[in-house]
C-alpha cells in the first residue's frame, strides 16, 4: 500500500465522520421520543449528546476539508483538544443525567464549560507565540482536559455505582446499565485517544479513525435502545402506580369519614395544615384529593361540615341560641356562619329556624 492510498482512506474515514455524526445528531434532535414524567432529563440529555455529536461532526470537516495534518500540527491538535474537550463534557454529563435520571444543571453546565472555554482561548492565543510558547499551552491545556475528564469520570462512576446498588434487585435493569456503561467509556476513550490522531502516524491514525468509525452507530443504537427500555419501564410501572394511588386514594377516604364522624371539624380555626396532620398525610395531597373526589376546595368542604352540624344542633335544639350553634360548630363569628348560611340555604338562620318550627306545628 502506498501513501497516496493511505491519504485517500484516511480522508475518507473523516468524510464518513463528518456525516454520520451529522446525520444521528439530527435525528436524537427531530425524533419522536416516548413522552413520558421523567423525559425531561432524558431530552436534555439527548440534546448534549446531538450537540456532542455536531462538534466532532464540526471537527472531522475541517480536518477533512482543510487538510489540516499537512498544514500545521500546532492547530490541527488546538483544534481537535477545543472541539473534543467541550464534546466531551457534553457526553459525560448527558449519560450522567440518564443514569441519576436528573436534569442538566446550569450550575453543572457553568461549572464544567468556564475551564473548557478558557482552554479554546489559550490555545488561539497561543498561535500567535512561538514554537516554545505553543508546545507549553498544548501541555498546560491537555493536563487541564484530562483531569477534567477524571474528575467527571469519577463523578459518574459513584452516579453508576449508586444506581446499581438501588437497582440490585432488577437484573434486567443491571444489564441495561452496563450495556449503557460500555457506551459511555467507549466515548470517552475516543474523546481522549482523538487528540492523538493529529500527533501519530497516518497507519496509525487509520487504525483509531476505524475504531471511531463504528461508534457513532453504537452510540446512536444505544439511546434508542435506552428510550424503548424507557418506554417499556414506565408502561410496567403504570399499572402498579395506578394502583398504588388507589389504594392511598382509599385509605384517606376510610380516613376523612372516620375524622368526620368523630366530629373533630367541630373545633375552631381548623386549617388545611392541622387536619392534614390529624389525618397523616400531607396538604397538598389532601387539598388535591378533596378538589377532584368531593368538587370543592378544603374551605368550603369544612364549611358544609360545620352548617350540616349546625343544622343538627338548631332543628334539635330549640332553646340553643344561634350564636351558641355557630361557635360550637367551629365558625369564628355569628356574623361568618349567618352570612354563609344565607348563601347555601338562600334564607337567614332564624328564617330557617322558623320554618322548622312551621313545619313542625299540626
């Protein structure tokens, strides 16, 4: 094999790296993915991934189109360390958000894209300095990536290993995590050794560029598979969840008619806190509950309550004041429990007191 061969496939491999790339970044972006609570984090993290994807995209055309290895290696190597460096980032905080299933910090993005981008700079600057000048930047800012890289390794190895833990039980979901972990590494091996085609020998090069060739396509197999894992994850929860809501739906049901048949929203200045907290659940589940099975909210539940008793107490009761009725039922004032009385009942307390005493006369 001769040298103008070598070139020819050389160039090839970085053409076929700059469409494919390309072309599976766009379709994490326009596909339609399973819609679901959780996807959230799981956007987020194929949006990294396809913005990952176009800056190695980005890369391989410039090296492609601008035969950038015969033109200079100081910028053929800048190049590559300030297009892989941030593509890196991406990629390990886009699987590090699918393995916690959290969302992409801005704290995150801050701090992991402030030493990347103060990289790019150094090395644009450093092209106006001397060969001395430039091999120090190279130096300086290929430690700065790669410890970065540890660093955020490290990081989503202990998001990994949590993961597995929680998950020890579910073997399937044990595989799927390290089936998606080898996916991970490899990227980030390619990410590293990437910076280092510039610097070897086109036989050499060659042999990497094969090797970067059949990730895309692995990596882009490895989301689909993730989000029909996904899919199939939330479709065996559902049920389960469905009918874990139905039985806490049942329990604070059995709960409320318990409360209200011992009468405690007799007592005044009841909140939504207090009865929450007498009932052992929370306020917001509570207050949900009551808008969608009874149709009003706490306030006006509590209310009919209290006017129901009240009722009670003044058809029973005929030498009981109506002042004494409201503040035994829990109103604040007689002037509250006469003004809500008037709009259910569309008469006055004494009204309808009378009109009890009238029906009952022969």
């Amino acid at each position: 094999m001769n040298s103008p061969l070598f070139d020819s496939i050389y160039y090839y491999i970085l053409l076929y790296l700059t469409i494919t790339p390309c072309i599976f970044a766009l379709s994490l972006v326009f596909t339609v993915f399973p819609n679901h609570d959780a996807d959230k984090c799981y956007r987020q993290a194929r949006y990294a991934i396809a913005t990952g994807l176009l800056l190695a995209s980005a890369l391989c055309f410039i090296h492609w189109y601008f035969r950038l290895r015969e033109q200079s290696l100081y910028y053929s190597v800048a190049i590559s360390l300030g297009a892989l460096y941030p593509a890196l980032v991406l990629f390990i905080m886009a699987f590090s958000s699918i393995i916690r299933q959290e969302n992409i910090r801005p704290e995150h993005l801050e701090r992991n894209f402030l030493p990347a981008i103060a990289c790019i700079i150094l090395l644009w600057g450093g092209g106006f300095g001397g060969s001395a000048i430039r091999l120090t930047l190279l130096v300086v800012v290929s430690t700065v990536f790669l410890t970065e890289i540890v660093i955020l390794c490290r990081m989503m190895r202990k998001s990994l290993n949590r993961q597995t833990r929680t998950q020890k039980q579910q073997p399937s979901v044990n595989a799927f995590i390290q089936w998606l972990q080898r996916s991970m590494y490899w990227g980030i091996a390619i990410g590293v050794t990437g910076v280092a085609v510039m610097m070897v020998s086109k036989k050499v090069a060659l042999l990497l560029l094969s090797g970067f060739a059949i990730y895309p396509c692995y990596l882009f197999v490895s989301l689909l598979n993730y989000a029909m894992h996904f899919e199939k994850e939330a479709q065996e929860q559902q049920p389960s969840a469905r009918s874990r809501q139905q039985k806490k739906n049942r329990k604070i049901e059995t709960d409320i008619r318990q409360w209200t048949s011992e009468k405690r929203y007799m007592k005044s200045q009841l909140t939504l806190n207090d009865v929450a907290h007498q009932l052992h659940t929370n306020r917001t589940y509570l207050s949900q509950y009551i808008n969608m099975e009874l149709n009003m909210p706490f306030g006006t539940w509590l209310s009919q309550l209290r006017l129901k008793e009240a009722k009670q107490m003044l058809a029973e009761n005929a030498s009981l004041s109506i002042t004494e009725a409201a503040l035994a039922c829990g109103f604040s004032s007689v002037s509250n429990f006469s003004h809500l009385f008037t709009a259910l009942e569309g008469m006055t307390p004494q009204q309808w007191r009378k009109k009890q005493g009238d029906k009952g006369k022969p």
